[in-house]
C-alpha cells in the first residue's frame, strides 16, 4: 500500500513539477483515467471499501459492547446504525464505487 502511495505522489508531482508540456500532461490524465475504470481496479476499490465498511461495523459493536449504557444517546445511535448498516451493505450496493 505504501508502494502505491509512493507511486502516486511520484506521479502527482511529476504531474505539478515538470516542464514537459500540455501534451505530456493529456498522456498522463489518458493514463491515470484508464486506471482508474480499469475493472480490476475498481474490483479491488470497491473490495477494500466493503471490508472497511465490515470492519467499522465490527468496531461499532465491540464500542457498544464494551461501553454499554455509558454512551450518551447521539453516539449509541450513531453505533447501532453503523452495526446496522453492514447487513445492508452485504447484499447490495447504492453504487459501483461501494459508498452510499
């Protein structure tokens, strides 16, 4: 992961930095707009906002679990919709990208 980010800060400031011109700038955008619709790319964009969605589910229950009636009512909501919303974001998806 810290590859990528590496990469793409690399590519972002090549981007800002260089001298190269407006026609080495259209190739770059080409580029960075056919990885980005690339479908494995976005296969593995909208697998790793599920498995977020499924981990901030399960922290929202250990919260609640460990906190119990101590939360002040705003919060506990909060955390029973989150809890609540990995069941429904199990079986379908409001879009491609996996966010609501």
């Amino acid at each position: 992961m810290r590859k990528l980010v590496f990469i793409a800060g690399v590519a972002v400031g090549y981007v800002l930095g260089a001298r190269a011109g407006r026609e080495r700038y259209e190739q770059l955008a080409a580029a960075a707009e056919r990885l980005r619709t690339n479908p494995a790319v976005r296969n593995s964009v909208d697998s790793a906002a599920h498995a977020g969605r499924r981990a901030a589910a399960k922290a929202a229950e250990v919260v609640a679990d460990r906190a119990g009636d101590r939360l002040p009512e705003g919060v506990a909501g909060r955390l029973r919709a989150v809890g609540g919303e990995r069941e429904a974001s199990d079986t379908a998806l409001a879009d491609d990208w996996g966010t609501r």
